[in-house]
C-alpha cells in the first residue's frame, strides 16, 4: 500500500472525532452490524444450519441492548419469531414461562404481532394455520396425545381460527390419526418454506444489507485474500477448540422475549420472562434443564456420571422410518429436526439406518 495513502487513513478517525459526535457514529456502526446479523440469521434459517443458527443469534442478542429504534425492534422481534421456529420441533425446549407453551405456541404468539409486516394476507393466515397445525401434529409424532390436547385448547383460547379447522384438529387428535393426510399436508418443512417465502418479501422491502455489500466488495478487491484466508482459517480453529471446552458445552444462552412490549425495558433487551433460562446448542431434556438451572451444581460431576445414550427402541425406529419417507435417505438433519431422538446424531441416525436395511426390517 502506498505510504501516503496510508498515512491518510491513520489521520482521519481523529478527524472523525474531532467533527461529529462519537456516539452517533458508534450507533450508525452498530445498526450496521445488526443488520448484517440479522441478514445472516435470516440466511441460516433459510439454509437449515441449525448450529450456525444459534451462534450468530448469540452475537445477536450481545448487541441489541444498544440499539433503538422502531425498524430495529421490528428485526428483533423477527428474530425472536425465527428462534422459535427454529427449535419447533423440539418440544422439551422452553420459550416461557408455562412449561406447556412449546416453542410453536410461543411462535404464533409473535406472529399475531408480525402482522404488520405482510403484504400478502394470505401469506399471514397460511403461516398462522400452520403453526397451529404442526404444534398439534408434532405432539401426536412424538406420542404426546394430552399435550396436543392441551395445544388446541390453548390456540382455541388465544387466537382465532375457522371453527371447521379447528373441529377436523380436534377430531384427528380424539382418534389419535397421528399421519392424517391433513396433518401431512401442513408439515414441519412447509411451514419452513413458507417462513422463508416471507423472509424473501420482507428483505427486498426493508433492504439490510449494506455492510454485507461492502465486505464483499473489500473481499472482491483485496490484494491480500491469501492472508484474509489465513486469518480466517486461524479464527476456526480457535472456534473449534472453543467449541470443545467444558466451559462452552455447558453456555447459558438467554432466550430472545415473546411480547413486543417487553423487548425494550430500560433501554435493554429483556430477552425472556423465566428467572434462568437456557438454549442449549443441542437438544436438552427436561431433566438436564433442571440440573442446569439448579443453584450450586458441579456440572463437572453431572458429565462425569453422565450416562450413554439409551439404546434404540421401537419408537426411535418408527419416527427413523417415518423420517426416511418423509424426507429422503440422506436428509439425516431434517430427520432430526421432525423427531425427537434423545441427542442422538445425524451420524446415529445413518448407522441405524444402515442396520434396519441388513436386519431386512425396512425395504
């Protein structure tokens, strides 16, 4: 780089602050980065990276708290809707306060105040039904007719539905039709689908990506990107070894809040109504929340006594099957996004596949 030019550079942030108010250009900087990060969830809901997902909501919400603004909250609130849609399907992770409310209950509860946010009418109400529908459907999946019972009950009371929709719910549940063509036509990947539809239409009205535009412009530009590859490379694997530490396998990660007006409460975010909440980056069951919300626990001793996970049963088999023809052989991530499989992998659920098909117990 030219020495001159290069000496420009080091001169002007003193210029900077010296004309304008430092804080006013900390704030512009930071609705920059939430944009991109809110651009960047938006792009991992829509690739299905689950992990991805978590991470970048984690910086997420470390840099809400200084940002206001009605377009921003409008962001944080869609983030909070996406979170919950994201974990969906898992049923033992909790959003509020009232265990019974799952994190598609919780969902529904940000979308009547999405509304606003719609163009397409239809749209709103096609999403709206399908987060009803699949909060019962993935409660008969899962074996748990009460607590799809209880959903019904709860939507009924909350929100307004067609009463003939709600009658056909109801009957499905009564007899326990856990794979009725209507359950099916309103899946869990549909209700994605749908979501991401949205996302398209709300990203080409509210454009955020300003600095993902000029990064990618100094990345194309850059006469260096062999050292950009290197200190990217370099910060992997510093995020790997992070990623092994005891210390990160037991990160508490607060949960983004349900109502629009408790977001912003003495000019920070208040992310969740529960005393100690948790989102772990994997599946948790209701026993090892309680452990990690438990005051005075050596979390070193719990994954010491820890016990291996449980051997396959005919239920974990079934929701594999069920899994196969719903969404391919190979799709082992979707699988796991639709069933419950005690912690199980991808990797798991390959294998087991592989020992169903030399058992002859699928075909």
């Amino acid at each position: 780089m030219d020495p001159e030019i290069e000496n420009k550079n080091a001169t002007a942030p003193s210029q900077i602050d010296g004309s304008v108010n430092f804080a006013q250009v900390t704030a512009v900087a930071n609705r920059w980065m939430l944009d991109f990060l809110f651009v960047s969830l938006c792009r991992r809901f829509k690739e299905d990276k689950f992990d991805e997902f978590n991470e970048t909501l984690s910086i997420f919400q470390a840099l809400c708290p200084s940002l206001k603004g009605n377009v921003h909250h409008e962001k944080t609130i869609i983030c909070a809707f996406l979170a919950r849609v994201m974990h969906g399907n898992k049923l033992d992770v909790l959003f509020e306060e009232e265990v019974h409310v799952m994190p598609l209950m919780s969902a529904a509860k940000i979308w009547s105040d999405l509304e606003h946010t719609v163009e397409d009418g239809s749209l709103f109400k096609n999403i709206s039904h399908l987060l009803l529908v699949q909060s019962v459907a993935l409660c008969l999946e899962k074996g748990k007719r009460s607590s799809a019972s209880s959903a019904l009950e709860w939507f009924e009371n909350n929100h307004e539905f067609p009463q003939n929709m709600m009658v056909k719910l109801s009957t499905i549940v009564t007899q326990k039709e856990t794979y009725h063509p209507f359950l099916m036509s309103f899946s869990f990947s549909r209700l994605l689908e749908t979501i991401k539809s949205y996302l398209d239409a709300y990203l080409e009205k509210n454009p955020s990506d300003y600095l993902l535009k000029k990064a990618t412009k100094m990345v194309q530009s850059s006469q260096n990107i062999e050292g950009l590859e290197d200190v990217t490379t370099q910060e992997s694997s510093l995020s790997e070894e992070a990623n092994k530490s005891p210390e990160n396998r037991k990160t508490k990660r607060k949960l983004l809040s349900t109502k629009i007006s408790d977001v912003w409460q003495n000019d920070s975010v208040d992310w969740i109504h529960c005393k100690k909440p948790f989102v772990s980056l994997r599946r948790i069951s209701r026993s090892e929340l309680s452990e990690m919300t438990s005051p005075k626990k050596d979390t070193a001793k719990i994954q010491k006594t820890r016990k291996r996970p449980r051997k396959w049963t005919l239920q974990l088999d079934r929701y594999l099957v069920s899994g196969v023809k719903r969404h391919g052989q190979g799709n082992w991530s979707r699988i796991l996004m639709d069933f419950d499989f005690d912690g199980r992998t991808g990797t798991m659920l390959k294998d087991r596949w592989r020992v169903l098909i030399k058992a002859n117990k699928v075909e």
